[in-house]
C-alpha cells in the first residue's frame, strides 16, 4: 500500500471523521465565546489561541486531502465547500476584510460535510431546487396580483379614514413595493391580523374577502407545497443511499464468495495432485 493510499484510508477512517467533528463543535463553542466582552477581558489569549489551532487542524486535514486526493480533490463539491469556508478563515484581520473575518463562524458549517445525515438533507435541498422554482415563480405571480390588487383598494387613498388611519394605510400599502412587504408579513402570519388586517377591516368590513384567499393560497397552499418537494427530495437522497449502500455491500459479499471459492478450487486441485 502506497503513502497516498494509507493517507486516504486514514482521512475516511471513523475516527479521524470523528475528531474533526469534535474540533468543528468545539471551534463553535470557542467562536461564541469571543463574542463574551468579560470572557475575553479574562481568558482572551487562551480563546484565540485556541480558535487558531482549531484552524490550523482544519489546514492540516486539507492539506492531506489535497496531497491524498489530488485532483480527485475538486471533484467532490463537500471537498470545494470546506476549502472556501477555510479559505474565509483564513483573510487578514485588516481593514476592509473585518466583515470576512466576522464569517469565520461559518467553519460551524462544516458539519453539514462531516456528518452524512446532514449532508443528506442538504443534497435533498438542492435537489428539490429545479422543482422549487416552478414554486416560486407561482408564489411571485400571486404576490405581484395581490399587491397590485392590494394597493388599489387599500393604498389609493381613503375618504372615510382619519389622518392616523391613512397614514397607516400608506405605510402598509401606499406603493407596490409597500404592499409586497405587507403581503409577505401577512403570509408568515406575523401580526397579521391585529397589527394589519382588522385596522383595514375597521375602514374596509369586507377586506377579509381579499386576505383569507390570500391566506389560504400562500400560507397553506404554495408553502406547503414547497416543503412537500423538499421532503420527497430528501426521501429520493436518501433512498439512493440505501440503494448505494446495498449494491456495495452486495458488491464485497460476492467478492468474498469469489474469493472462497477460488481457494476452494485451488485446495481440490491440489488434492487431485
């Protein structure tokens, strides 16, 4: 067995895996903590030196990587997403670059390409995108109608409101881009009902007639929707996974059967002689 083949085996052992994860979970403990302004005051030389040989750990098994894999290396998009979060960690703590050095909490990530339960729900994820933007088209289709709608009937002025009453309607739907900010709290169902739509109700009694739909289509509907395409993505990921991992156990049994059988026949030919 060659040195690059030792070295591969040694980075996708359970144990090496194992460590990283525990360096990536403390790296995170050791990140929040520097956001403590009397942790700092007290220990803030141990915490940065410790957040440095985290990062140095992570510099190391990349490095190895690289030296194992080769070009095998970027073939792998897990194996591109830790060099560039790495790569982030890594941007001098000069002026114009703090906000580079901010996202070094993004090394917590990094968890997603360890654990493989989380790097089944992110690939579910991606999978469901090309799906997901049908979704979404619709979703902006029925949002663009209902701030149009809405701005017309709510946003256009208001004989029968007081001054507080349309100023508030201005500010909830005096424009379109207004009016899609209003719909989109509406559709989270955030304060929608108290913060928005009764005050309208109390100038408008019927605007139920054009939020419940609103609701209903959005909330219940398109949402649902894409949660159902996210969940069946994940199901097919991990489906192909089980697949995978029968046709390799498959794959090892029949070459161990291979293998018996091969020195079965060896042992009788040998007798025979």
């Amino acid at each position: 067995m060659t040195l690059t083949q030792k070295l591969t085996q040694t980075l996708e052992s359970s144990l090496v895996r194992n460590t990283i994860l525990g360096v990536i979970l403390f790296n995170a403990i050791i990140l929040g903590l520097e956001t403590s302004k009397p942790i700092m005051a007290e220990a803030g030389d141990l915490i940065k030196l410790l957040d440095r040989l985290c990062l140095g750990i992570f510099v190391v098994e990349l490095l190895a990587k690289l030296i194992a894999y080769r070009a095998r290396f970027y073939r792998d998009g897990w194996n591109i997403f830790d060099f560039v979060i790495v790569g982030i960690s890594l941007a001098p703590a000069a002026e114009g670059f703090s906000a580079l050095r901010a996202l070094r909490i993004l090394r917590v990530l990094r968890v997603i390409s360890v654990a493989p339960n989380l790097r089944r729900v992110v690939e579910g994820f991606v999978t469901a995108l090309p799906g997901m933007a049908s979704v979404f088209m619709l979703m902006s289709l029925i949002f663009y109608i209902g701030a149009v709608m809405a701005t017309k009937l709510f946003g256009m002025g208001c004989a029968a409101c007081t001054p507080e009453q349309a100023a508030d309607f201005d500010l909830w739907f005096g424009t379109l881009g207004r009016s899609g900010y209003s719909l989109f709290q509406i559709m989270t169902l955030e304060s929608w009902s108290m913060g928005i739509v009764r005050p309208v109700m109390e100038v408008y009694p019927q605007a139920w007639m054009f939020f419940v739909p609103f609701i209903m289509m959005t909330t219940f509907a398109v949402v649902n929707l894409l949660v159902g395409l996210i969940v069946n993505s994940m199901q097919d990921a991990h489906q192909e996974d089980a697949v995978a991992s029968t046709d390799a156990y498959r794959t090892d049994i029949q070459s161990k059967l291979e293998a018996v059988e091969a020195k079965l026949d060896r042992l009788i030919a040998d007798r025979k002689d």
